[in-house]
C-alpha cells in the first residue's frame, strides 16, 4: 500500500529525533459539538497522532474512565455515521494530522465492512485499532483495510511471547501499539524498564515505529516512556479530564475543551523532552 499520513507523521519525526505523543479521545464524548471542539484543538496542543474512539457499549479491554465515556457519547446519540462525520469536519481544515479510529468490531460490522472501509477512507481515516480481531481472522477487516489504503494496527501486550509475536505483526502497518500493563486501560502504571526492554524485543521482529499505551497519565511518564518508544499514547487520563469538566447533568461546561488540551500541552511538554535511546 502507499504511504499514508501515519506513515509520513512518522518519518517526520524520525527526523526530529523524538516520539510521537498520540491522544485518545471518545467520539461523541460528551455531545457531538464538544467532542469536534476537542478534536480540532488537539493538534495545536501537541498532538502528533489521534486515536478517535468508536462508542460501543461492551468495550472489554477498557477501564472505567473509557467505559464511562462511550457510554456518555452513546445517550448523546453518537454511531458511526456521525464518528465518520467529525473525522469529516476534522479534515476540512488540517490534512495532515493522522486519524485512527480505535475500538471493537461490533459497530463496524454492523455498519457493513465494505461499506465502513469505503467511507472511512473517504473521510480522511487513516488507520484502524480494532482490538478484538485477532490475526487469525485478518480476512475479515485487515487484509481489506490493507486494500482500501488504511494502516491496520496491532495490539502487542506482555502475555505475546516471541513465538507468537510474529503472527500479530505479519500484517500490522503504520506502528505496533504495545499495551504496557496486563488488565484494562488505565488500571495501573506501567513499569518503564519492562516496558523498555518490550519495545526491544518488538523491534527486533519488525522496524515499525512502536507505540506505548495504557497507564500513562503525566508528563513525567510520558517522557521516561518517549526514550525508547517510538510514540506514547495517552487515553484514560484525557477522557478522565472530560468528564471531570462537566456539570452535574453530565453536560459540557466551558472549562471543557480547555480541560483536555491543557493536559496534552503538558504531556507534549513531556515527550519533547524525552532524551532518545537506540
């Protein structure tokens, strides 16, 4: 396939010489006009890369602080067609930020693989973090998101041995995201030196860039993680931030979109000042 805006974000700052601080955020959380607030203001924050989340109501591999959030962005009446629709309005005005939309397969099968590949591509999407499809069933969504010209990008966790490393990676594209903790997304802090010596073994087998997430909350993690991986992903903490910011309805106040983006300054702030190791 050719390049895609993850792929050229990558380079970029390959040649800068530091990782990648990549955010997640819910779609939808907490109402649609609020969350394409967020969504715009992330680049100029420090976001390098965005996870989106597509709302489902049986996240399994998430924590509370997600959990909480799609459903927020589910009773606002967020789906998928409207998930689409913010990446949409996203891209009228910044063309180079990469969107990965990261969550289960329910909700893309039941919008129709072909259909969601089509209008994901259309809409400016360029990867995919689908956390319940194992490689085994690659035929499915991977092979023709592969096709369709989105990066399909794998989980790696500490329980993915060396001997079953190489079918998780044999079609992984864009970067590998390495889950730092076995449990749930925002259920603990991860360990920097195991973690150090993961992103090793990981690029030992392939020479995509890797990504560190699940428990990194603040700017000082951020950093010891940003010196060995190639990018550190933070979620639970900017979803946390949301939901910190509303009233006590459960609405969006005005502190809300300057709640998250404060948090991705500091954390940008952080990676800018990890010290790169080989």
């Amino acid at each position: 396939m050719s390049a895609t805006r993850i792929d050229a974000r990558f380079a970029a700052l390959k040649r800068e010489g530091r990782p990648a601080l990549v955010t997640f955020t819910m779609a939808g959380d907490p109402d649609y006009e609020t969350a394409l607030a967020i969504l715009k203001a992330l680049p100029q924050a420090g976001a390098d890369v965005i996870e989106l989340g597509m709302p489902f109501t049986d996240p399994m591999a998430d924590g509370p602080a997600i959990q909480a959030a799609g459903l927020r962005a589910l009773k606002a009446g967020q789906d998928m067609k409207r998930t689409l629709s913010l990446v949409r309005e996203f891209r009228r005005a910044d063309d180079a930020t990469p969107i990965v939309l990261m969550g289960y397969y329910n909700p893309i099968y039941v919008y129709g693989c072909e259909r969601f590949l089509a209008d994901a591509k259309a809409a400016g999407v360029d990867g995919l973090i689908v956390v319940d499809l194992p490689p085994e069933e690659d035929e499915e969504l991977c092979l023709p998101a592969l096709k369709a010209g989105l990066n399909f990008i794998r989980l790696a966790t500490p329980t993915t041995d060396d001997k079953r490393l190489p079918a998780v990676l044999k079609n992984t594209s864009g970067f590998v995201y390495y889950v730092s903790i076995t449990g749930i997304t925002g259920a603990a802090a991860p360990d920097t030196g195991k973690v150090n010596d993961a992103v090793a073994r990981i690029k030992r087998h392939i020479k995509l860039p890797v990504c560190v997430g699940f428990g990194v909350r603040t700017p000082e993690q951020a950093r010891a993680i940003g010196q060995r991986a190639d990018g550190v992903v933070v979620g639970s903490a900017l979803v946390d931030a949301v939901r910190k910011s509303l009233d006590p309805d459960g609405k969006a106040t005005a502190a809300t979109v300057s709640a998250v983006t404060d948090l991705v300054h500091g954390l940008a702030r952080g990676v800018r000042a990890a010290q790169r190791v080989s």
